[in-house]
C-alpha cells in the first residue's frame, strides 16, 4: 500500500487516481485472482493463485489490460488493474519459506520501514515506455530476505513499471519508421521465402512422401516466426495501439471485397 501510494505521488496522479491504485494493491489481499490450471487427469479447472507465488505472465497481462486502458483513456480502471500488478511485483520481493511459511511475517517486517524515494524515483527515471522493459523488469524480480532490500526493490521496480504503463500514449516518430522497415522486409523476405519453402514441401510430398505436406504449414509458419526483429517491432507497437495488419489479414480483406 505504502509503495502504491509513493509512486502515486511521484508521479503526480490525482487524489481519485492514487486513491484507486492504492485500493487496487490491496484488492488481492481481499479478493484473491483465479488463474486456469491443468490437473492430473488433463482437465481444466480455475484455482486460487497463491500472490507470494504469483505468475510473472499473469501479472504481465494485468499490465497489458491496464495499458489497453490507458489507450483507451479509461484511466481509472487502468490505475486498478496496475495497482494489482503492483501488489504482487511486490509479493515476488519478498522470500518466503516452503508452503508459504513465513511470508506474512516478512512483509510486516517491511510494513516497519519506510519506502526510500531515491528508489522510486530512480525507477522512474530510467523507465523505458515498452512492454519488453516491463517484462525484463519482472524477469529482474528475485525475492529478498531483508526487509529493506525487498522494500528498495520492490519501490524501484514499482515505480518503473508504473511509469511505462502510465506514459505516453502517442508512439515515438522513430518507432513508425522501424515498424514500416521491419514490415517491408517481412512482406519481401520472409513471406515469400515461408511460401517458397512451403511449397517446395508441397512438391516433395507429391514426388516422395505424402506425409511431408503436414510440414508445409508448420514450415510456413515457423519461417514467418523467425522474423525476430519484426515480432519484437509489433509488440512495442501494440503497447502504442498501432496493430500492423498481417498479410493474412489483408489478403482476406481483399478477397471479400473482391466479393463485393
């Protein structure tokens, strides 16, 4: 709580927003979240997440939602959503013994202390506004067993996270001329090379294995996912709201208006 509501301040939200974020950090202590799980006989079924363990995707798609919200210009349910993640960025903080045993104690062990503000506002400074810096930052998380180096981490990380999610919402010029580069090089190189490919397989099954045409697709499609570069590119563009249309898009597109 005491974290939310220093990043709150810091990043001058006002007293209705910063109220909100503070409530949402405490809402999972209230109200745990439920996460799907795959038990022994390979059924589905939603289960109670433990928040000193929680899952770095699932605190990643509550960053995410309250991103889109962001865009969106929801900016209260964007504060809830990200005073959520916050709680359990800082949950992953603190060490905990097996079973859960001794967690509790420890995060009242951090209650006494008071959040360093060069931790939050170091955060905040090297923020970087992308959805690969936040998840590097939860990748960075590793659990502490003394109060004041999980309370440092955990302010420092929070402030940088909150910063991200909350900053601008209009993509930098550099980033619409990457994505464009990248794009054209995918239509050039990679969709013509993965169909090339495709079709040689295609070919091959017809001439020697039938069986080889089930590679076909897979070929296609894990040529396409090679394109590391143009991937990386279409993340950050989405944490902007630009959503590049694939070449499976656009060429349904033109197809039903050839209909038309």
């Amino acid at each position: 709580m005491e974290i939310a509501r220093a990043v709150a301040q810091a990043l001058t939200l006002s007293p209705v927003r910063a109220s909100i974020l503070v409530d949402g950090s405490v809402q999972p202590d209230k109200e745990a979240d439920k996460i799907i799980r795959v038990n022994r006989e390979k059924t589905l079924y939603r289960a109670r997440m433990a928040h000193h363990r929680a899952d770095r995707r699932f605190i990643m798609n509550l960053i995410w939602k309250a991103r889109r919200d962001r865009l969106e210009g929801r900016d209260e349910d964007a504060v809830w959503c990200l005073g959520r993640a916050l709680h359990y960025v800082e949950d992953l903080c603190v060490a905990t013994a097996p079973f859960g045993m001794s967690h509790d104690s420890r995060e009242e062990a951090i209650g006494r202390h008071r959040v360093n503000e060069n931790a939050i506002m170091g955060g905040i400074r090297n923020s970087l506004n992308s959805p690969h810096f936040v998840w590097r930052c939860l990748l960075s998380l590793r659990s502490k067993r003394d109060p004041e180096d999980a309370l440092f981490q955990a302010a420092m990380y929070a402030a940088a996270i909150s910063a991200s999610v909350l900053g601008p919402v209009r993509p930098p010029r550099h980033l619409m001329h990457e994505i464009r580069g990248a794009k054209l090089a995918h239509w050039l190189i990679f969709l013509p090379l993965a169909s090339a490919l495709a079709a040689i397989f295609v070919y091959l099954a017809f001439t020697l294995q039938p069986f080889l045409v089930l590679a076909a697709p897979l070929l296609f499609l894990m040529t396409l996912l090679a394109d590391r570069r143009y991937a990386y590119l279409r993340k950050e563009a989405r944490w902007f709201g630009m959503e590049p249309r694939e070449p499976a898009t656009i060429i349904s597109g033109l197809f039903r208006r050839s209909l038309r």
